[in-house]
C-alpha cells in the first residue's frame, strides 16, 4: 500500500513511524525546509516529550471533553513514546510535574531521532512542498496540486 502524509510535525513523523512497516511505499509531504520544525520551540527549546503520569490524569488535564482520546492513548502510551525514543539512542529524564526532555535539552535531538527512525524503515521525505490543492475524484484521492506542480495519484489495485 502507497502512504502519502501531509506534514512532517510530530503527528506526520509518529504516522509515518507507524505506518512505514505495513507501506510499499511511505512519502512524507513538509512544507517547510526540514521536519519538525514546531517542535523545536517546545519546552523552551528542549522539547517536552510527553509527562509521566497515567492515562488518567492526561485525560484530567486536557480542556473539555478529553475522555475521547481514552482508545488512542491506550494504544501508544507517553511509555511508549519513551521507550521508542530511547531504543533509538536518545535518552530521556523526567522533571517535576512528571515532565520528559531529552537528557541533551536539546529539541533538535529528537526530531532528529524521529526523522532517524522513519528514513531507516525506508521513509522518504519531500520539503518545501506546499499543498494548493488536494485533487479528488468520485471521492477519492487523486492527485496534489503543490508548488512543484500537479502530481497524479499511482492507481491502486
């Protein structure tokens, strides 16, 4: 299956993580020069990765009606984020309120350990791409007007 993601932002780059194993072919679309870029001013600069604490208390703390993203955060836990992070050769430590950075305070680190982990599984990247216009046909998926110009969407089968 061909995976294409709109934006390289830590969402774009865990999707692409995630989906790369199961993709023929995974491309992921950044309109800026490199990936990540939001990222970078994240915790002052150091990238507060995720917090420790249980599902719960995630849930208590996100404005509104947080109880949604119960399923979602029970399939990849701030655990997870850790541990893939961590297998990866960026090592972590937790701060007071339970708040995880790199031990390098440095944001540039992981977004350099994520864009790492999705080359190395065979992901590609395309910067300065930016998306005029999302092409479709009978409601599906057929193309991208972008900067560089108009690009077709490979059939599926």
């Amino acid at each position: 299956m061909n995976v294409l993601i709109i934006g390289g932002g830590a969402a774009g780059l865990l999707a692409g993580i995630a989906a790369v194993e199961n993709s023929t072919e995974l491309i992921i679309l950044e309109k800026m020069e490199r990936p990540g870029k939001k990222m970078l001013i994240t915790g002052k600069g150091r990238c507060n990765i995720t917090n420790i604490s249980d599902i719960d208390d995630f849930i208590r703390n996100i404005p509104g009606n947080g109880r949604f993203l119960y399923s979602v955060l029970r399939r990849f836990t701030n655990a997870d984020m850790i541990n893939l992070l961590e297998k990866n050769g960026l090592t972590t430590k937790v701060e007071r309120g339970g708040r995880v950075f790199p031990v390098s305070d440095r944001a540039d680190d992981v977004v350099k350990t994520l864009v790492k982990i999705f080359t190395a599984q065979g992901g590609i990247f395309r910067t300065c791409v930016k998306i005029k216009k999302i092409i479709t046909e009978n409601g599906k998926f057929s193309g991208l007007n972008t900067n560089n110009g108009f690009s077709k969407a490979k059939r599926q089968s």
